[in-house]
C-alpha cells in the first residue's frame, strides 16, 4: 500500500503536472469556444427563435450544453493558474532558503 502511495504521489507531483496542464486548459477553451460557435449555428432563425422565446419550442441540447462546457474550460484554467502558482511559490521559498542558509554560513 506504501509502494502504491508514493508512486501516485510520484506521478502527481505539481513539477511533473505543470507543463501538461496548461495545454490541457487550451484544449478545453479551444472546445468551449468550438461549442459556444456550433450552439449559436443551432439555435433557430426567425419564427422558430420566437417559438423558442415563448417556450412553444425547445432549445437544441448544444444550446443547454454549452454553459456547462465552458464552465468547465474555467474550471481547469483555474486550476492551471493554481498549480503554476503553487510551484512558483515553492520555488521563490526555496531560493529564499537556500539564501537563508549561505548567509548563515558566513
């Protein structure tokens, strides 16, 4: 169990994860928008965006999708955002250290 614990925690390590990430949080914008475009293309033209608007038709399920998809797109950049930040404050930490301890040396 200690061995399958610390390869995940191996794997999962923010320096591995932070460069993929960001591509990922692309990807899912890159999709969002793709989405938001073929959602605004479905919704109806002329008499049946007004049976739309009065509630005597439905909406395309892309069109009830797309809020979704695209809070999703910003919940993964915010993640990215956090994960970059994370390891940037890890490193000045580090380097604050490291300074700590050469001044301490002399």
């Amino acid at each position: 169990m200690h061995d399958l614990l610390t390869q995940w925690i191996h794997r999962l390590h923010p320096k591995r994860i932070d460069p993929s990430i960001g591509v990922i949080a692309g990807l899912a914008s890159a999709v969002s928008v793709f989405v938001g475009f073929m959602a605004q293309k479905a919704l109806g033209h002329g008499w049946h965006r007004a049976f739309i608007a009065l509630h005597v038709a439905k909406k395309p399920l892309i069109a009830e999708l797309a809020p979704v998809i695209s809070g999703v797109a910003v919940g993964i950049a915010t993640a990215a955002a956090l994960v970059r930040f994370y390891n940037w404050c890890r490193e000045i930490r580090g380097s604050a250290d490291s300074a700590t301890r050469s001044c301490n040396k002399t």
